[in-house]
C-alpha cells in the first residue's frame, strides 16, 4: 500500500507540475547563469541569499506551517522513516537540512526508548543538526531546552566546517 500511495503521489505531483510549469508566464531564460526564485527570473549568485531570507521570516512557524499544508501527514511521514532508520544505542546520526530538528527529535525519542541494559553496553549515541540557516538552527535550539537536552547549537562557518550541531 506504501509503494502505490508513493507511486500516486509521485504521478500525481508529476502531472500538476507539468501543468503549473505549461501554463507559467516565465520567459525563456536568457541567461545560463540565471535562475527561478518563485515566479522570476534572479541571477544564480542571488537565489541563495533569497532563500535563506525566506527561511528565516518562517522559522518561528514553519514546524505548524508543515502541519497545515500537509494536514499533519508529515509527522506520519516522519514516524516512518525513523521506523525504517531503527536507530540503535551508540549510533551518531546528522540530520542534513534539520532545520528545527523535528526529524533529529524523533531519532532522539527512538534512541531513549531503546532499553537501559543496551544502552549501557553502548553509552553514547549523538544527533546532529546541520542546516544552513541560523534562524531555523535557533529555533531548534529553544526546542532542544524545552526537551531538557542541554547541548547548544553552535552555528559554524560553512567555509571552515561542513555542519552545525546540537
């Protein structure tokens, strides 16, 4: 049943984006190094600034924002894949694009669930967080005190470093 919602789903998404993209008004891109940014045309240079600017004015509710447009099926979604993920005692785990940590919290909840004579053998388990933007990492943050875990978010240079942990 999985694979046929998956395969629906699939097709079904398919088809209203090729719908949406038949019927846009973008103009032919004149431009190799341009690129789209909703409705416009933005030069590729420019489309990474504009996305974090978006992710920044929704990080405060982007985690309610994700149950409204999917009507709550995302958690379900979620539950599945830590489901197939069967994360064990002693695992270390980095969540890329965890944003505010909704998937990381889960594999946490997994692991502390696991029963204390295996997690004896097996002391330490550690989830990262790695994402781009400091304001999603920020509200994950405040998350992670509201759940008791007390280790910081330490937002790293993605120069010198390629993730951010919690």
């Amino acid at each position: 049943i999985d694979i046929m919602y998956t395969s629906l789903r699939s097709l079904c998404v398919r088809g209203f984006a090729r719908r949406a993209f038949a019927t846009s008004n973008i103009p032919p891109d004149p431009n190799p190094s341009s690129t789209h940014f909703g409705f416009k045309t933005v030069p590729e240079e420019e489309k990474q600034q504009m996305v974090g600017e978006v992710f920044h004015k929704v990080a405060d509710t982007y985690d309610k924002m994700n149950d409204f447009m999917s009507a709550g099926i995302h958690r379900y979604w979620k539950d599945q894949m830590i489901g197939m993920l069967r994360p064990s005692a002693g695992s270390n785990i980095i969540d890329v694009a965890g944003g505010t940590g909704d998937v990381a919290f889960r594999i946490i909840e997994s692991l502390q669930r696991i029963p204390m004579h295996t997690r004896k053998r097996h002391p330490r388990s550690l989830v990262t967080i790695a994402d781009i933007n400091p304001s999603m990492l920020a509200v994950g943050q405040q998350r992670a005190r509201l759940r008791g875990l007390d280790k910081p978010v330490t937002v790293l240079s993605l120069s010198h470093s390629p993730f951010v942990s919690v």
